[in-house]
C-alpha cells in the first residue's frame, strides 16, 4: 500500500470545506483592499532564492536537475517569485500595485503540528509606496484577514529592522555577531543570547540593558537609546504613526511594539510585523511581513515594497483549537426516482434545479425508496424530490423537508418559483 510522503496530508471533503471557507475570507479580504490576484509557477529557477539567501537555503529546500540540467527548486515563499514576475512584466503599471496570491510552498522542514512539507501561503506585496498609512494600511488588512475568518485570540507585534541594527551598532557588535544573534533573539532564547553577548566581551551590565532594550515595548526607553541616530529616529517617528493610525482609523488597540521581531527572511529592511495565535504553542506564527528589498538585486528599477504571508493551514489548525463552528455546505436536493420508467423525468427535474444552480444529486443506484432515503440523509441533502409514476400523471412531484419530515406536492413547472418564495 502506498503512503503519502512525509510532510503531506490529504484534504477529506469536510476539511477541504473548512480550508474553502478560511480562502474565501482571505481572498475577499484581499479584494476589499483593492488587491489583484496573481499567480506564478510552483516552481523556480533555483537561483531565484539562493541569490540573497545564499547557498545555505539549498538544504531548507526541495531542489532538483530536470532532464536538461537546469537547476530548479520548488517554490518555498512566493514573495521572490512574485517580485521576480513585477520585474519581468510589471514595472511600468501604475503604482501602488497591490498583489496577492494564495498558493503552495514546499520546504524540507522537519513534520509537526502546523509545519509541514507541503502547505499554503496567503500573501500579498505592496510595492511603490512605504508611506507609514500604506505600511498600516497592510498591517490593519492583515490583522482584519484572520479576524475576520473567525479567530478570536490574535497578537500583533510590530518592530523595526533599522532600529534593531542601530541598538547593535549601539552595543557595538560586529556584522558577524549581529547574524549570530539574530536567531537567538526571534527564538527568544534568551539565556543563549546572554551566554553569546558575554563571549563578545559585553559586560553583565551591558548585556542587562541589551535584553531589556530588545525585550521592551516602550517608545521612550527606545528613543533614548538611539538618539542621535538621524535615520533611526524617523524609522521611530514612522513606527509611532503607525501605531497610531492603526488605533484612530482602524480601531485595532491591541497591537505592541516588539524589537526582538527578527524575520526569518534576510531581505525585509524597515517596518516589520508578525501576528500570532498563542492557542498554538511552539508555531504560533500565524503571519509575517514588512518592508523588504528585491527589486534591485532582480535588475529591476528601486521602488519601496512591503508585503506579509499568512500561514494558511495553521490559521486552520488555530481555527479547530479555538472550536470554531465552520459553515457546512449542505446538498439542496436529492432526487429519488420512484421506477425506471421514470428515470428520464428525475434527471430532467434535476438539471433544471441545477440550472438554477441549486446543488442537486440523484440516486444512480435504483434503489428502493427507503435505501435511497437513508443516503441522501448520509449526504445532508436539505431536501429529497420524489418522481413517482402518480405524481407525474398530475405534472406534480412530492418534496420532502428532510429536517421535519414534512411532504407536499408540487407543480413541477412551479418548482423554481415556489423555492424562490
Ligand atoms: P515565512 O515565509 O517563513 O515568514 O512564513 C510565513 C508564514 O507561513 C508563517 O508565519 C507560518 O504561518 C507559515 N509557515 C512557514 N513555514 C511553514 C510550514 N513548514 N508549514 C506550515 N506553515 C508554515
């Protein structure tokens, strides 16, 4: 018997109706904020993402020669994909373009509840402004995306790379140290970052102020750490505004500055911005994004971009924890022809309820009334149109409300209109 390979799983009907719903929320979401859907290949020139993440991102991957030798690799975000698609053939549009996409990804990650091999990104990139209403205008739409698939427990941190690099040039650390600690500080292992910071010869006190400075969401302590940093200090004055757009004009309160937000990736620059479910545990990461650079190092011509992808199966997973009550959709119609002399009428009353698009089975089977009866509840149809000989002498069938029990007889030129009333 085969198996699926690890890292994968298989959608039944009742979860492909859940990961329906969650990807309707979003895509309206998206449109609502005037985004235009997009979609690239599932997968790349492998190059496209070892050139600004180097060759180390080869064992984070799937890549593979095809036949002609060429060196691809399938798709493991679709931020360098998409801008690779603007630089190609979308520079000359009107800015600011406003994409987004749902699609698959692929990375070589070890298997746990809400990693996967295979799973989806939602996402979008902004790209031709980074004005602090357009950067909270992202992070609102965002935030908004997972509310309004139904989540109730969500936490918006927002940090900012330029002043996390000034805090480090501050501690004077060296652009090795700094790679070094990153990972330490998105990891939040902080006894691991104390140990690294004190072998670069930082002293107790120093190190204290360096976890209370990352660790901190007060603006002030903050501002009095960079303050003569020209560059940094309009990075914090755009932060504030931010901050306070999202409260005034998008009533989202509850978002907190964190400068420990890192990114995984290593080409976001300014504002950045991650969103969790702590109904998750270990991978409570729901979504991430901010302002990145691509463009350039793709040959095309400089224009700010930002952009976030939501982790799609894991907003599902933090969906099921919080017992979420998706939406069924149930079957309209079954209809059960009585006999086989009345085969001919069944499927013509069926494929006028479905011109009308109404969802419509009918049994394929020949059963009797009670087997057939007995599926069509097995597969929640909402009601069952019985053809029977006597009925069709009266152009009439009978519908049967399968929640009550209760039976009429109908017209069937009056079908349409009746279910219309
Ligand atoms: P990243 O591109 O790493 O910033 O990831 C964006 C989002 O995708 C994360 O916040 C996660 O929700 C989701 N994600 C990343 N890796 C995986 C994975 N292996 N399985 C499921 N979701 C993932």
């Amino acid at each position: 018997m085969f198996k699926k390979p690890r890292g994968t799983r298989d959608f039944s009907s009742e979860e492909m109706q859940k990961r329906r719903y969650v990807e309707d929320t979003i895509r309206k979401t998206f449109q609502n904020f005037g985004y235009q859907e997009i979609q690239t290949p599932t997968f790349e020139n492998l190059e496209l993402f070892t050139m600004k993440s180097g060759e180390e991102i080869i064992e984070e991957i799937y890549s593979f020669e095809d036949k002609g030798g060429r060196k691809l690799a399938l798709r493991p975000e679709l931020t360098a994909p998409v801008i690779r698609f603007y630089v190609e053939k979308l520079q000359m549009e009107a800015k600011p373009l406003k994409l987004f996409y749902i699609g698959n990804c692929y990375r070589y990650d070890r298997p746990q509840k809400g990693r996967y091999r295979e799973f989806t990104q939602a996402g979008c990139e902004l790209i031709g402004t980074k004005t602090p209403e357009a950067l909270a205008e992202l992070i609102a739409m965002a935030y908004f995306m997972l509310k309004k698939t139904g989540l109730k427990n969500i936490n918006l941190y927002i940090g900012d790379l330029t002043l996390l690099s000034t805090i480090f040039q501050k501690f004077n650390l060296s652009k090795k140290q700094q790679e070094y600690v990153r990972p330490l500080i998105d990891k939040e292992k902080w006894g691991e970052l104390k140990d690294a910071l004190s072998d670069f010869e930082l002293n107790d006190n120093e190190i204290d102020d360096f976890i209370e400075i990352i660790q901190t969401s007060d603006l002030e302590k903050i501002r009095k750490k960079i303050q003569e940093e020209n560059s940094a200090k309009k990075q914090l004055e755009k932060l504030i505004k931010i901050k306070r757009i999202l409260v005034e004009n998008f009533q989202i309160t509850n978002s907190e500055i964190k400068m420990s937000i890192v990114r995984g990736l290593d080409y976001y620059t300014g504002t950045v911005f991650e969103i969790e479910a702590p109904v998750l545990g270990a991978e409570k990461q729901l979504c991430g994004g901010g302002t990145y650079q691509l463009i350039e190092l793709f040959g095309g011509k400089e224009t700010p971009t930002s952009g976030f992808a939501v982790g799609f199966d894991r907003t599902i997973v933090a969906l099921e924890e919080e017992e979420k009550d998706f939406p069924t959709s149930k079957l309209d119609f079954f209809v059960i022809p009585v006999n086989n002399q009345v085969l001919d009428e069944a499927t013509e009353i069926a494929q006028k309820l479905r011109f009308n698009n109404y969802s419509v089975d009918i049994d394929l089977k020949r059963r009797n009334m009670g087997k057939a009866l007995k599926y069509a509840d097995s597969k929640n149809a909402k009601k069952t149109i019985i053809v029977g000989p006597e009925e069709l002498e009266k152009q009439s069938v009978t519908i049967k409300d399968m929640e009550t029990g209760e039976q009429k007889m109908v017209k069937i030129s009056k079908i349409i209109d009746k279910l219309k009333k």
